[in-house]
C-alpha cells in the first residue's frame, strides 16, 4: 500500500472521529469513495444481496485498507466494538452479509464500529 493511500485512510478516519466521535469500517469505505452512499443504501434495504458486490476496486485493496483502518485504531488506542448490520425498512429484520461466502476475516471486521 501506498503511503498517500495509507494518509487518505488515516486522515479520513481522524476526521470521521472528530465530527462523530464513532465510526464504522463503512464509514471510511464510503469517506474514500470505496462504497457508494446509494449502494450502501439499497443494501441495508436488502436490495443488495452481500456488500462485497458494489465495492469500487479489487478485494485485496479492500482487504488491505481493513488492515490498515485497524492498525490506526490500535496505534490510537481506540475501542473496537463489533456491530451487526440489520435490514431497513419493514419486514423482517435480518442480518445483512458482507460477503458471498462469508469469508471469517472479512466479515468480522467489516462489522466493526470504532471509538
């Protein structure tokens, strides 16, 4: 990764933290233009059936602003909360996947919320 990738992660997630004082590892997602708010959107809806379909690039980008939005937060001694996703809308409110095929690393960390 990049150094100038690494600053746009950093930075995006001091900022997130400053004007929220939480942020998710989809917050940053969308801050760098990885995630779509309209995708993000249709798939809490449920009209997206995993999140990992409408990501901008390749998943091992994905995979390494993960690592990287998680070192911060230990370097920053921030707290890491797990956080579910569930369906907007009315229904029945399942939980929303991450991936097609559930892929244990990813998903755990995706559903992170920082503090």
């Amino acid at each position: 990764m990049t150094k100038d990738r690494v600053k746009k992660i950093r930075s995006s997630m001091s900022e997130l933290l400053y004007k929220k004082k939480v942020v998710s590892v989809v917050d940053v997602f969308i801050d760098l233009g990885i995630l779509d708010v309209k995708d993000y959107e249709k798939w809490r809806k449920g009209q997206i059936d995993y999140l990992e379909r409408v990501f901008k690039g390749s998943l091992g980008k994905l995979s390494k602003t993960i690592d990287e939005i998680f070192r911060y937060a230990r370097e920053k001694n921030l707290k890491i909360n797990t956080t579910y996703y569930k369906k907007w809308g009315k229904g029945k409110k399942t939980k929303l996947r991450f991936s097609k095929f559930g892929k244990e690393r990813s998903r755990k960390k995706i559903f992170k919320c920082i503090l």
